[in-house]
C-alpha cells in the first residue's frame, strides 16, 4: 500500500509490512511536528517510490517479505548515496547493526520503537539532510553570485561583498527549520536582516519581534509563554504569550546574551523541544514558529565568564550570520550618507542637500562605534539644522577632518629593515604601482567618489579622473 502523491516531496518515507508498525511510526513524526510523511507497506514499490518522489529521510524495517531491508539497502546506498537511511528491526544482533551501517544506514533502531529514540534519530538525520543541501546551494550561489530574492534585502543600503555574500547564505538557509542566531555590533541593522529572512522564509505566520535585555525570568516567562488564569495575583484572565502569537510564523528574540542563567535553559527547551509551559500551567503547548535570536555580545567571551550556557550557544550555531561592523565596510557610507539625507529631507521636509567631499572623506575615515544607527542620527540632526546650500564638516560637530590614507612605517630591526611597502609589494614598487594602490584604495574607502578619493590623497578630482581613465585605455 503507497499513501503519496506523485512527485511530492517528503520529509519521511516509512517502509514495513506491518500496518500498525506504519500507524504508529507515522503517528509518533506527526506529533512531533513531522507532518509531510509517507508510508509503503509493500518493499517492493521502495525504488520507484524513490525515483518519483523527493525523500530527505528513509526508515526501513530489516526483515520484510518479498525484498527485505537487508536487500534494499546497499541498492538504496549505491543510487541515493545522500539519501540517510534508519534501520527497525525486532533483531539486536551486533553482526546484524555492523552489517547494516556498512550497507550505508545512519541509525539502527530496535522494536519496539522507543518514540524519543526515533524522534532523536530522525530529527539527526534532517539536519545531516538540511546541512546537504545549504552547502549545495550556497556553493551554487556563490559560484553564480546571483540573487534570487534581491528585494527581500532592499532597506538594507549597501554595495558591500561582503553584505553580499551574507544576503546570499540568507537565501539558502531562510526556509531551514533551524534557529538563525545574528551577532554584530550595535545599529549594524540584525532586525532588518530577521525580517528580511522572515520574508523569504515563506512563512505564512507573522513575525513578532520582542527584546528580551532587561527582562528579569518571570517577565520573560510570561512575554513568551503567556500564563493561565490565576497563575500569580492579577493574573485574572488567560494570556497567550508571543511564541503562541508567533505561530506559523517567525518569533525573533533580540540582545538573547543578557538573558538570566533560568531564561536560559527555558529557551533551550523551546529551541530542543519546540515545546514550552504556560506560567503557571503543567499542560505542554508546542512551538509551530521559526526562531531568530540576536544579540550584540560576544557570546563565546560570555561562555568563559559563565554568563552563557554553552549548550544552549552551540544549539544556537547551526546557522550563524556576525554582520561587519560599518567601519569594516567603508565603501557603504558614502552610499548611506546619501540615502540617510533624502529620507532627512522628506521628513523634515526641505530639499535634499548634497555632501561636500570634504564631509564625505571624514566621514568614511571616521570609525563609528554606532554603526549604521550612528551615522543615521548624525544625519538626521545635521539636516534637521541645515539652512541650504551644501552639507560640510561644520554641519557634523566633533567630527574631524579626515586624517592621511596612509602613513610611512619607518622599518625596524624586528623587520629586518622592511619598510611598509616592502609588506605591501614584497620588493620596491614602481611609483606607478605606488600611484594605481592609492587610487584603489581610496576609491574603495570613497564608495566610488572621485571628489571624496581625491580629498583623502590630497590631489585634485580631475587627476583622480584622468588617472583612471588612463588606465583604463593603457
């Protein structure tokens, strides 16, 4: 008996001759949250079935009549090599399991089918599965360097490779099942990089976004898993909290690193078990929501000082995106300056005011521990203040004029009398090369501005220009 349809993708397939061995194993996967399962009780239908379907994981009794497990799966091995495979069988011989695992099987499971035992060994399996296919496809987007879904990343403003790369890995991991931990500084934009996977994630659910710093563990308790009615004085209704709001769709916890030690291991709960008690109530409620945590610590530094469970990180790691730091792309800022100052503009309703170069060099030598947030507040105030004409340094208080590109490293006895461009061109450059490095160098730190490049090298835009368009005809 076949219970699919054709051409289907499957999460599992359960092949056994016994209908109540398939009930129950189809049974224990969907209340665990494995809904997409198929089963065949006749083994001979197994390789078709295969060839018509999309399968990540197989559980395949041993001993069926007709072909047996045995049989079937050094077959299954040598045309779906990727495909992993679980073993059931009444049978505990340790011949029988080493046999088994040389034919290709990932897992051996004796029946009686212990449900956490399958539950364990499938979900093993899946992310074995999961982690296949992300590393397929990220090789294939990387190789390609597309983009597939370019408009999920449109409030994100950048022309960094970087960005890029990071935009790209989204797309491959945004529909994973697993939870994304995004790590970066303050105001490098992790929210709008959680919605931008929410987006393209496919959910149908909203996302709900909450920032749990500050919250002490009863606060967070009652935040995420609601509270039945009479839980604690005032308790005087039944409050669903954000995970059951979050259902179908994505829950993202921001700054998880101050969580206290408690909070911790109840998040490690939902994360392991999608499952969670309301305050309060002794009645389990699953988790049906994509999670995406956040935070702008260090968390490996947090693990050593005892502030972090270390289980709970690596639970954390399967799909890890640390955004650079605004200082770590420079090209960006001259890009963000520009948008920051037309979204000034329209609020305060007045004319955009273009940058001077001057503004623009300082700008991108300037480091900003803020981030994206940083600069955004600087402008906002710069043109909330702004008469007319053009935006210049005076506009931004405390911001320096920019300080020379590069600097003379005298060489030193440790170096053996190296000098700076010996560790840049490993012999003597021509002053050419020196010419062609300092213009690269400070059209990457411009964005491409020749007026600002030019301000940084100390030359006039016109032979930054010229430069450039000699070498491109050279």
């Amino acid at each position: 008996m076949v219970t699919a349809v054709h051409g289907q993708k499957y999460t599992v397939l359960v092949v056994d001759d016994e209908t109540e061995a398939l009930s129950l194993i189809k049974t224990l996967l969907n209340k665990s949250g494995i809904a997409s399962v198929a089963t065949l009780s006749d083994s001979r239908d197994t390789i078709e079935f295969l060839a018509q379907h999309d399968v990540a994981v197989l559980i395949l009794d041993l001993m069926m009549p007709h072909v047996s497990g045995a049989e079937l799966l050094p077959l299954i091995h040598t045309n779906y090599p990727h495909l992993p495979v679980i073993v059931t069988t009444a049978s505990n011989d340790i011949e029988t399991v080493v046999e088994c695992m040389r034919n290709g099987a990932c897992d051996f499971i004796v029946k009686p089918v212990n449900a956490k035992r399958l539950i364990s060994s499938v979900s093993r399996a899946l992310n074995v599965d999961n982690l296949r296919q992300e590393v397929n496809a990220l090789k294939d987007y990387l190789m390609s360097d597309r983009l597939e879904y370019g408009d999920a990343f449109n409030d994100i403003k950048t022309r960094s490779r970087r960005m890029r790369a990071i935009f790209q890995y989204v797309e491959v991991i945004a529909q994973s099942l697993q939870p994304v931990l995004i790590t970066g500084e303050t105001g490098v934009g992790k929210e709008m990089l959680a919605r931008s996977i929410h987006q393209i994630s496919g959910v149908k659910g909203e996302l709900v976004t909450v920032n749990v710093a500050g919250l002490d563990d009863t606060m967070f308790s009652d935040t995420l898993f609601g509270h039945k009615k009479g839980a604690f004085t005032g308790a005087d209704q039944i409050r669903d909290g954000l995970v059951c709001k979050a259902s179908g769709g994505t829950l993202f916890l921001d700054e998880i690193g101050d969580l206290s030690g408690l909070s911790q291991v109840k998040l490690l709960r939902l994360l392991q078990e999608n499952e969670f008690y309301p305050v309060g109530s002794d009645a389990i409620k699953r988790c049906s929501a994509r999670l995406i945590l956040a935070t702008n610590q260090d968390l490996e530094s947090a693990i050593k000082e005892g502030r972090f469970r270390k289980d709970l990180y690596y639970r954390l790691c399967c799909h890890h995106i640390k955004i650079p730091a605004l200082r770590e792309r420079r090209e960006d800022v001259s890009l963000l300056l520009s948008h920051f100052i037309d979204e000034a503009a329209e609020k305060y309703a007045k004319r955009a005011p273009a940058a001077s170069p001057e503004l623009i060099a300082a700008l991108t030598g300037y480091d900003f521990p803020g981030n994206v947030r940083e600069l955004q507040a600087m402008v906002f105030d710069a043109v909330a203040r702004h008469a007319n004409g053009v935006l210049n340094l005076r506009d931004f208080p405390g911001l320096s004029p920019a300080t020379p590109l590069f600097t003379c490293q005298a060489a030193s006895e440790e170096q053996g009398g190296d000098s700076g461009v010996y560790s840049l061109f490993g012999r003597l450059p021509t002053f050419r090369e020196i010419e062609d490095y300092l213009i690269n160098e400070a059209m990457k730190q411009s964005g491409g501005n020749h007026a600002a490049a030019a301000t940084l090298l100390g030359i006039t835009r016109q032979t930054v220009t010229n430069r450039i368009k000699s070498r491109s005809t050279s």
